[in-house]
C-alpha cells in the first residue's frame, strides 16, 4: 500500500464526514424553519432513511464481494447524492416528497460508509496492521469538527443556498479523492449475519442482557442528541450557537475514546458501561432545565461521557464473550442492535416532542435512559483475566 493512498483515504474521511455538520445539525433546522415541518415529521424522514440504509446494506455487501470492487459503489453514491443535493432536495415542499427521497437517501449515505469502511479494512489486511482503520476512521470527527467551527466563524455558510451548493460540492470532491485511489487486490469479505448463529448468541443471557441494555441506551442518546439544534432554536439560540454546541461534543468526544478503550483493559467493560449508563440520565435531565444556549453548549461536553463510550466499548465487550469464528455474527448483531435504535429514537422522540413540547420530550427520555441504567446493572463482565 502507498502512503499516498493512506493519505488520500484520510482526507476523504475528513471531508465526507466533514458533511454530516450539514446534514445531521443544519438540515433539520431548515426542514423546520423553511419547510415548517414539525419534529415528529423531521423524525420520521430521519427513522426512514435510517431503516433503507440498514436494511439495503446486506445486498450492497454482498455485490461489492461479488464485484470485488468497493470504489465504485463509493464515488456512485458520492456523485448521486451530490446532484440530489445540489438539484433536488432544495426544491422539494411537500412532505409527501421529502418521504420518497429519504430513503434513497439512506441507501446511498450508508453504502459510501459501508464500502469505504471495507476499503480501509482491505488496506489493513494487505498490510496485516490493523491500525491502520482507527487511524483513518478518526479523521471524520476532526472533519466534522473542523467544519463546524468554521460554520460557527462563518454562519453564513449554512444559508440554504450555500449550505446545499457546498454539500453537493464537498460530495464531489470526495468521489474524486477516491477515484484516485488505488483499490487492493486482497479483500476482507462482509459477511452476512446468519439467522441459525444469531440465535444461539441471543438465547446467551450475557449477550441479550447486553443487546437490550445497548438498545434502550443509543434511543436515549439518539433521541437527545438529534434535537439539540432545535432545543437551541427553541431556547432563542443562533446556527453558530449550535455549532458551538456541537463542536463542543466533538471535540471532548475524540480524547475519550482512545482513554476509555485504554481504562476498560485496565479495569474492565464494565464499570464503565455501567458509569456512562448512571451519566445518561443526568445528562438527558439537564436539557430539561436548560434556560438558555449556553447551558446546552456545556451540556454537550457530557458527550465525552455518554456517546464516547457507546460508540467504542460495545464493539469489544460483545467480541470478549464470543468465539473467534463468531466475531462476525456477533458484530453483525451489534449493529443491527444500532440501526433498531436509530430508526426508533428519532420517531419515539419526534413524536413525544409533538405532544408535548421538546422539554416534555427530554424527561420522556430521562425515564428511558433510567430504564438502560437499570439494564447495566444486570450486565457480567466480559474481559478475560490473564491467569
């Protein structure tokens, strides 16, 4: 592998996931503020595109094995959505059309990130360093974060019209980084979660103590996460308020997951999903008391608390209780545990907001985060002790 293809798979992480400042914090404000729709709506069109990307995924892994090529479906996708973007999305009014292209949306947005994330796990099997996947995976939070501090410098940036123009542009320019790319010859296959092992991993106290533990933690998040730019608004707050607000959750995010992974082989899984499970809460509580966007802004630090550890921990806590020919399945089970939970917290959350308002939705969503802490308390401790 070249260097200069390492580099070039680091920027387009930096710049794909660079983007996700727009769609993930900015576009959920313009769908409420220019389209009028209400959160229930905006969670739904979210839970839509979530359940087409999780559910298409089995069939794009399986023809990127077939093809044994990962690029194509890469820039494909990059060059689609960005001429939705570009001509499309800007155009649309009724709710009826926004529901038809979401989850195309979701097919593309989640086959880029599937096919990118093998691309850099073949590299990593080419060079037997896997390394290599978290060095790279890490620049998308930096891109993510890099851009959100210039959109709270320059909120002008998030205008419609030049939000949507550098969201096509920035597409574009990463289906070009990745044409560049040179593709491997050797490849790590995806391999799909299969019904008959699958159950016998779920009928294991252990894991479907964990497995639920784990859903009803990430719709919690979720829930909370995705409506802090409309907390904001709500509170009287401003765009670069809220990317403060979310620079502020990135930024303590990326220190934290390289200190979690490093305690939990030092003291345990454990304790420290059982800590982030007793944070949750207090940290969902405290949107409920938020008088202002400041409050929220030092709310988002708990990120490094809460997402950092759900977002790294599970991967190796389930992968300690299975057998090595059943990492597979049991990863397989991890993120399908995910994608149940991001398709349910934006549609439970959208719908309690519109009944009763997003404060009532942040106790709602208290009660829920309790709920997994009390699930973490029936977890086992999953690292194996050297004898």
């Amino acid at each position: 592998m070249k260097k200069s293809d390492i580099y070039l798979l680091r920027v387009f992480f930096f710049i794909f996931f660079a983007n996700w400042t727009f769609l993930f914090s900015f576009i959920p404000v313009y769908l409420r503020e220019e389209r009028g729709f209400s959160i229930g709506m905006i969670g739904l069109l979210s839970s839509l595109s979530s359940f087409s990307g999780a559910l298409s995924q089995v069939y794009v892994g399986y023809l990127s094995d077939r093809m044994r090529k990962r690029k194509p479906f890469i820039w494909i996708s990059l060059l689609l959505l960005s001429i939705i973007y570009l001509l499309i999305f800007p155009r649309l009014t009724s709710y009826l059309s926004f529901m038809v292209l979401y989850p195309i949306l979701g097919i593309l947005i989640n086959s880029a990130i599937t096919t990118s994330n093998v691309l850099v796990l073949d590299y990593s099997i080419s060079e037997s360093a896997g390394k290599y996947y978290a060095s790279t995976r890490i620049w998308g939070s930096i891109g993510f974060l890099s851009l959100m501090l210039i959109i709270g410098l320059y909120p002008t940036l998030i205008e419609p019209k030049v939000m949507f123009l550098l969201i096509s542009i920035i597409y574009m320019v990463g289906a070009l980084i990745i044409f560049l790319v040179n593709e491997p010859s050797i490849k790590t296959h995806i391999k799909p979660v299969e019904l008959g092992n699958a159950k016998k991993l779920v009928l294991r106290s252990e894991i479907r103590n964990f497995l639920l533990f784990y859903i009803i933690y990430y719709i919690a998040l979720v829930g909370a996460s995705s409506n802090v730019n409309l907390l904001i608004r709500y509170l009287g707050g401003t765009s670069r308020d809220i990317s403060f607000a979310y620079s502020a959750s990135s930024f303590s995010e990326i220190p934290f997951i390289l200190i979690w992974g490093y305690l939990s082989d030092k003291i345990g899984r454990k304790p420290i999903l059982l800590f982030s499970s007793i944070v949750l809460p207090i940290r969902v509580f405290l949107y409920t008391i938020a008088n202002n966007p400041m409050d929220v802004i030092l709310i988002q630090f708990m990120h490094s608390l809460t997402f950092a550890v759900i977002g790294t921990i599970p991967i190796v806590y389930i992968n300690d209780f299975v057998l090595e020919e059943e990492r597979a399945t049991a990863q397989g089970l991890l993120s399908m545990a995910m994608s149940v939970s991001s398709i349910f917290g934006p549609l439970i959350s959208g719908v309690i907001a519109d009944i009763l308002g997003l404060k009532g939705m942040y106790l709602f969503l208290t009660f829920v985060a309790i709920n997994s802490a009390i699930l973490g308390l029936k977890l086992k401790e999953s690292m194996r002790k050297n004898t």
